[in-house]
C-alpha cells in the first residue's frame, strides 16, 4: 500500500490558511497537510530540524508556498529547497499574492514548479486552491524515490 504523502502549506495569514484547509477538505484530499507559518519553519520541516527532527521520513507531495514570510521569505526557502540535492526534486508551488514581474522572474530562476497567484475572490481561491491540491496531490506522479530522503528509510 502506498501511503499518501503530506502537502506543505507554509503560510503566515491565518485567513489564507483557513481558506486553503477549507478547499482541500471540500475536494476530500485524503493527504495531511501540514501547516507552518515562516520560512524557518518550512527549512526546518524539510530537513527535519528542530520541532520536526522526530517527524515521520518523506517528502511532501508539494510545498505550496507563500512569498511573503516571516523570518526567511519565500524566494530564500525557493533557492535553499532547490539548491539542496535531498530536497530539489520536491515540487514547490509558489502561492503568493504577487503580480510583480520580479518576483516571478526570480521565482522561475531559482526552479519554481508553479507560480499561482491567489485570486481575491473567494470562490476563485477555492477553486484555484483545489485544482492545485488534485493536480500534486493525486494527478502528478512525483521522481522515483522521492517518498523518503536519501538514506532515511
């Protein structure tokens, strides 16, 4: 049996948050998604540090990212994911409110997967919240191997 692998949502406005758990739970995605509010905490859930030194071994299906975080932004959390040879080939969605030709630049640049920009509607959000939870989550069939970390089994 194959286990269904976690969905990161790191997202620091608690309103965003409760929008996006309430669209995945509407399409009933079976997979945890597992919520952190800054970009250290992202770093740290990744490389299963600090609070999350002990959680279970494996990649999350998608990393649905916002921009703009405290404490490390998006792009940094964007340019350390992809420039570690464990984490890379994780696919990371970036979900920001940003229509900033720059940002996207940049995001593209550093080996984002996808660029969404959240819709202020909400019947929009919710949409766009769950086809991107039904294309990684379900859909998308992630690289060989990429369920646990290299030589975490």
């Amino acid at each position: 049996m194959t286990e269904l692998k976690r969905i990161l949502l790191v997202e620091d406005s608690a309103n965003d948050v409760a929008l996006s758990l309430a669209a995945l739970e509407e399409i009933q995605l079976a997979n945890e998604v597992v919520v952190v509010r800054d970009g250290q905490q992202a770093l740290d859930f990744l490389r299963k540090k600090g609070e999350y030194a002990h959680r279970t071994d494996g990649n999350p299906a998608v990393v649905l990212l916002d921009l703009k975080l405290p404490k490390v932004d998006g792009i940094e959390v964007l340019s350390q994911v992809k420039g570690d040879a464990e984490l890379k080939s994780i696919p990371i969605v970036m979900l920001t409110s940003s229509r900033e030709e720059r940002d996207l630049a940049r995001s593209y640049g550093l080996g984002v997967n996808a660029y969404v920009v959240k819709p202020v509607a909400f019947p929009d959000f919710v949409s766009a919240l769950k086809e991107l939870g039904l294309f990684w989550a379900v859909v998308n069939q992630p690289p060989p191997g990429s369920l646990t970390r290299s030589g975490g089994r």
